[in-house]
C-alpha cells in the first residue's frame, strides 16, 4: 500500500490525531472529486480547496494524487476484509448469521462509500502494479471468506455455484452508485431482501 511521509499530529479526544483527521478529510474529498470528475478531471489545487487547504499544502499529507488514489482503493479492500473476518469470528457457529452479518456489513459499505465503489470501476488501472495486485488479492480472499459461509449454510451448492452466487450478490449490491435514492432505511432493507433472495436460489427457494 502507498504510504506518505508521517506529518506531525496533536492528540485529539478518543486518542485520534489532527493530522489522522485531516488526512480522512483529504480522502474523502478527494474520493467525491474523482468519482464526479474522473482521476484525471482533478487537481490538487481542488481536492485543496475542498478541506480548506492550499494544494500545495497537499503534499505535506500525500506525495501526489496517485498516492490517494493508491490509499483509497487499497485502503478500501483492506477495511471490508478486516471487517468480514471480524464478523465471522463474532457469529462463529452459526452460518445463517454469519451470512446476515456479512450482507449487512457489505450494505453498510455500498451505501455509504459509493464514490469508492465507482473509483474502483474506472480507475483501478491507473494503480501501480504492486497496489493493484494487492487490492486483487485482497478481493479474492474476502470473496473466499464468503463462499466458505455460502458453502456451509448450503451444503448442496458446489464451490462454482456458491463462489458465482457471491459476485452475483457483490454485483447487486455494489450497483448503489446508478441506483435511485429510496432513502437509507428503505434501500438498506431493500438490498438486504435480495441478497439474502439471491443466495436463497442456491436452495432452490
């Protein structure tokens, strides 16, 4: 993963840090700006003004825009399969639970970080080589964490139809960006019935 330079930090409550603040701020405007405009439609001069910084004043957080765009989709892969894991060792036992944790921590994720789901679709060729293969490798292992849930609350399915019915499902969901807005509850519901009606199928029900 990119990393920049260690700026300076002042403690903040709950133990965050000025300097942790502001580069989330940096992130997730910068996340917006490309997902409106496109990675090449930016600059840093905007992403600046954007968090009341000068652009320039970028580079004391980040070595350049590739650096962000690195943090962000890397960072973003990272984040779903520490939370997956984190999830299954919450319901261990019990796999019709895992799976609803599972769908609903992704649902948290589509409906709230859409700008990284359409970063992800445009831009992940941009990535060095080394950051790309690691955003892949950390795809494929919280895809497995998946099917091994699928695999076990429905024992019938093969690994091919359960590892299909898991990016069929990752397909819906992550589809947010280029849906209409019902409203957080309404959507969030919404998604939550056909994730769990598309795995169902592999049932037959």
């Amino acid at each position: 993963m990119t990393t920049s330079p260690t700026p300076t930090t002042t403690p903040q409550a709950g133990g965050r840090t000025a300097a942790t603040t502001r580069r989330e701020q940096i992130l997730r405007e910068a996340a917006r700006l490309f997902a409106e405009r496109g990675f090449h439609g930016v600059g840093v001069d905007e992403i600046g003004a954007a968090v009341g910084i000068s652009g320039p004043g970028l580079y004391r957080h980040f070595p350049g825009k590739d650096a962000m765009l690195a943090e962000l989709l890397v960072g973003i892969s990272e984040r779903l399969l520490t939370g997956g894991r984190l999830r299954v060792g919450e319901t261990a036992g019990d796999p019709e639970a895992v799976l609803a944790s599972l769908v609903d921590g992704h649902i948290d994720f589509a409906l709230d970080d859409r700008p990284l789901i359409t970063l992800h679709d445009r831009e992940l060729d941009r990535l060095k080589d080394e950051d790309r293969k690691r955003v892949r490798q950390l795809q494929r292992q919280y895809v497995e964490l998946w099917v091994a849930v699928v695999r076990e609350l429905y024992p019938d399915s093969s690994e091919s139809e359960a590892r299909t019915a898991v990016h069929a499902v990752f397909g819906l969901l992550n589809s947010t960006p280029h849906l209409a807005a019902l409203g957080r509850q309404s959507m969030e519901e919404l998604l939550r019935r056909l994730a769990h009606g598309a795995f169902g199928a592999l049932a037959g029900e």
